[in-house]
C-alpha cells in the first residue's frame, strides 16, 4: 500500500492531524506532474494507493490521478476530512 499526501492543503486545523496540515505552507504537485507520479505508482504495482493528505479533494487534477491509478489497475482509497 501507498499512501500519496497529496497536500498540505486543508481548511481545518485538526490537533489530532499527523501531517499538521492547514498549519503548514500546501506545497503539491501540478496536474501533469501528479500524472507522472501515478504512472511511476502505476509501473511500481501496489495493491492499493491511498489519496491522502491535507485534504485530497481541494487537488486541482486528482480525479485525472484516480483515473490513472484505476486504468491501471491499482485500487484506491481516499483519506478526506469529509469536508
């Protein structure tokens, strides 16, 4: 299993976060280079990539990267605050 943070990025400020995410600058990846990096996950062959972070679902392209990660048959999970 991978677990991918793919931000930092958050709009909560949640003690308890492992990656002190909302309290630190989002650095993240662009759209193309995201893409690059499921394809690397992709040749790696986890069984699961986990979609993580910050909050995933505030990443401009991650639904192009579960596309990706899917076509290529790696199951995913999405860690998200439910926000």
């Amino acid at each position: 299993m991978v677990v991918w943070d793919t931000t930092y990025a958050c709009p909560l400020r949640c003690s308890h976060c492992y990656s002190e995410s909302g309290r630190r600058p989002s650095r993240q990846l662009g759209p193309d280079d995201m893409l690059r990096v499921a394809d690397a996950l992709v040749a790696l062959g986890p069984r699961v990539v986990a979609l993580s972070g910050g909050e995933p679902l505030v990443v401009r392209g991650v639904f192009d990267v579960a596309e990706r990660l899917r076509a290529g048959g790696v199951k995913l999970s999405i860690n998200t605050s439910g926000w």
